[in-house]
C-alpha cells in the first residue's frame, strides 16, 4: 500500500468519534433519569413516594448525554447490561458531539500546519 493514500479527515473522525462515544460508557452516574422502585418503603419514608410508588434517580452511562439508562424492572439495580435501556437519539447525539470534536482539532491540526510552511 502506497504510504501516500489521504484518508478522509471526516472518516477518521467518524470512527474516532465513534470510539470515544462508546468509551463514554464508562462514564456511569445516577440520575437525572428518575424510576419507581415500586411501593416498598412508603411506610417509612412517605416524602420520597408519588401515589404510592418509591421514586429514585436510577443509574445511567454516556456522557455528555446518558444513553443507556438502567431498567429497574428487569435488571439488577444499579448495574447496567444488556437488559437495559439504550436510547439511539443520545446516543446520535453524543456521536456528533464527539464527531465534530475530532474533526475540528484535525482541521486546526491541518490550518497549523498549512501556516509552517
């Protein structure tokens, strides 16, 4: 393979983009995604239940925006996998966001180096 070939700038970044989406994964904080918990422990603590159901901030991955969001009714509490909630527009969102990220330094990159010379 030559070692000239140009790889398009916006390729790279998409896949580099794409990259750092996934790895945002491992960004994992609770809320601002709110589940009931169902109705156990209404009797001792009424103020954090709404028409008889226990409200909380569940936990969620992604950043800047959460897109997989734990399912309380089906998974283990605070742990998220497979049986979660992935949501595709945050998801989209966060890929553009680091997308253009990736691509704007590329293009400085490149503007910096038109002016060396």
């Amino acid at each position: 393979m030559p070692a000239n070939i140009k790889i398009a700038p916006l390729a790279v970044a998409l896949l580099l983009g794409l990259g750092m989406t996934l790895a945002s994964f491992g960004y994992q904080s609770m809320g601002p995604a709110r589940a009931s918990y169902g109705n156990a422990g209404c009797e001792t603590q009424p103020e954090t239940c709404t028409n008889g159901q226990m409200l909380g901030e569940i936990l969620g991955a992604g950043f800047p925006l959460q897109y997989v969001v734990d399912n309380v009714s089906t998974s283990v509490w605070y742990s998220l996998g497979p049986e979660d909630d992935f949501k595709f527009l945050p998801f989209l969102l966060d890929l553009l966001f680091y997308t253009l990220l990736v691509y704007g330094m590329i293009k400085f990159t490149q503007a910096r180096r038109g002016r060396a010379k």
